[in-house]
C-alpha cells in the first residue's frame, strides 16, 4: 500500500482541536490493525493522520476510514520525501492523490451536529468514544445500511441532550439511554422528533408514561425510522436504576461521559450526588450488569475526580477487563484548567 494521508477534519472545538491529531492517530491504530506506521502529521499547515499498510486499500479497509472521526478525507501520497532523496533532489513536491470514502452511516452528520448548548461534548470526541467502544465488542464493522436479525445495541445511561445516543444511532445501532433531568430528556425528545420531521424521513416517535404496580414512575421516549425499524430509546430515572427501567435487555455496548464534578445523574436522599467517583463506584456494577458478553464498555471522564488506577480496579471488580497498555493509554487529553479527560475501554468476558 502507497503511503496515505486522512485529513483531520476541522469540526472541532479549539481546545480539543489541539489534541485532535493525536487523539485520532490513537483511534485509527486501534479500531484499524492493518494501518501500519500510524502516526499525525501536519503538512502545510493542515493536519493529517499519516499511515501504510501491507496491501492495497480495499472496501473493508475504505470503511474503516470512513469510520474514523476525523475522516474528513482520504489521501494517497504520490510524491513522497523518500522517492524525492533517491532522486537527488533538495525540496520534493509531495502530491495528494484523493481517494473516496464510502458513506457508512445511517443517518447524516447533521443530526448530531445541529443542537448547541452549554456543556455540549465535542461531537468529534463523542464519535471517537462511540468508535473505540463498538470496535472493541466487535461491531463497528456491522454494515449500518442493511437491516440485521441482531443489530448492535448502545446504552448510554447518563444520556443528558443524546449527543452519545445520536452518534450510536448514526452508527446504525439501536440507542438506549436513562437521564434524571428531565428538561434534558424533553429537549432531546423535542429535538429528535423535530428533526425527523423536518428531513422527512419516515418514522414514528412518541412520550409516553412509565409505569409500576399501577403507580407513574416516570416517562419514556421512543422514535423509530424506517425502513429497517432503527430504535432509539430514553427513560427518565436515575442511572443506577438503568437495569429496572430496561429489565432483562442486555447491550453490545455501554457508552458514556461521566459528569466532571458537577451535579449529574445521580440520586442521594432527596437531592443529587455532586461526585462523580461515588456515582460510578455505584452504577459501575449496574452498568456491568446490562452488557452481553463480550460487549465493552467505553467511558470519558475527569481524571481530577478520579484517578485512572482506581477506575480500572472498579471496572475489574465489576468483572469487565480494561484495555490497558499502548496506545490505550494514550487518550488523556486537557479540556480546561480543572478538567483532564481520559477515555478507559472494558470489556465483558464471553
């Protein structure tokens, strides 16, 4: 295989904007093993993911690329340094070839892209946590365009607006979420319904009551697209109840950003639980609990709030096994002065 570049695409905050190009040479290492040589590289002030490999770009490999949340386009180099070394010459002209990647989502860009609010989570790292996660239970080379009898399923059980479950969704799976506050849960209702409609595309979406022993509990949001019965769904209530509220359904992935340290989806006497390594000591076991075997899961949080060692012993007393050691170990990243995000990747057992 030619030598080949990936442009780092330049939907992305300026803080993590930074960090894009070494975080995405992380990700195609590990979701792509037949990329060789991966590494950033920045050529006329543009930033790109440089790689080999041992053969030709074939369609499996095409797909790869496309998944990749950088992907803003896929170069072949047709001049490199090296031909140029060996022809004597001082200062080579490095050509980009463009290559065309295939479009392997469901559902368009923009349906994650278009909500801005406060505390929105780069869309880019977002993708980035959903690609690494479904990679490591093995289902993000399910092909998002054709209906499955058993398509990948994704919890997120601190779903907030949904950007987690928009992503899930254009990733072709079906998406899952549990969210305590309840102006988030209609926004993303709201918003997911508008959109649907808005594009035209053909689908049913509806609130309703959640009930128990004839008590109302809380409330659940369900969409569907045709034509092959895409879901998303999303129940209010605590995170640390996500096993009651969902029941015996078991998930290929769990994906979520954990709340940096402030008030987020947890329940103490009758207020909410302000620290985040008490949340996930709880919810950790639920959360393990609701994957299949051999499914991952994959969670964003701040470093500040919980040291990485401690959450690897937490993931492994829940009986998952961490990704550790490399590449795996390479994706914290500063947000700002009180936040260092780090992403861990677990997976259950078969």
């Amino acid at each position: 295989m030619p030598a080949c570049l990936l442009l780092v695409s330049p939907g992305a905050n300026r803080v993590y904007g930074a960090e894009a190009p070494r975080l995405a040479a992380a990700e195609l290492a590990l979701t792509a093993p037949w990329a060789l040589d991966v590494r950033p590289e920045r050529l006329a002030g543009v930033d790109y993911v440089a790689f080999g490999g041992s053969a030709p770009l074939g369609p499996d490999e095409r797909a790869d690329l496309a998944r990749q949340s950088c992907a803003g386009g896929l170069f072949e180099v047709v001049g490199a340094p090296d031909e140029a070394a060996a022809s004597g010459t001082t200062a080579p002209d490095v050509l980009l070839r463009p290559c065309e990647l295939p479009d392997v989502y469901r559902l368009p860009d923009d349906l994650v892209t278009i909500p801005k609010y406060q505390g929105k989570t780069n869309e880019r790292f977002t993708h980035l946590l959903v690609h690494l996660t479904l990679a490591a239970a093995g289902s993000a080379s399910a092909d998002a365009t054709v209906a499955t009898a058993r398509r990948p399923s994704v919890l997120d059980p601190l779903a907030g607006r949904g950007t987690t479950l928009l992503t899930a969704w254009r990733f072709g799976c079906d998406a899952c979420g549990v969210e305590a506050d309840e102006a988030a849960f209609d926004a993303l209702g709201a918003y997911v319904t508008t959109y649907l409609r808005r594009t035209r595309t053909h689908h049913t979406a509806a609130t309703t009551p959640v009930r128990r022993e004839g008590r109302r509990v809380g409330r659940r949001y369900d969409a569907c697209v045709a034509p092959d019965d895409l879901r998303l769904t999303v129940f209010t209530g605590d995170t640390r109840d996500s096993a009651a509220l969902y029941g015996k359904r078991r998930f290929d992935a769990i994906v979520t950003d954990a709340p940096y340290g402030v008030v987020h989806g947890a329940r103490s006497g009758a207020g909410r639980e302000r620290s985040p390594a008490l949340l996930l000591r709880e919810a950790l076991p639920v959360w393990a609990g609701q994957l299949r075997s051999g499914g991952a899961l994959g969670l964003a949080w701040n470093t500040y709030g919980l040291r990485r060692d401690e959450l690897l012993g937490l993931l492994t007393e829940c009986g998952l096994v961490p990704r550790t050691g490399g590449t795996w170990n390479e994706l914290s990243h500063r947000v700002d002065s009180s936040i260092v995000r780090d992403v861990v990747v677990a997976v259950k057992p078969a």
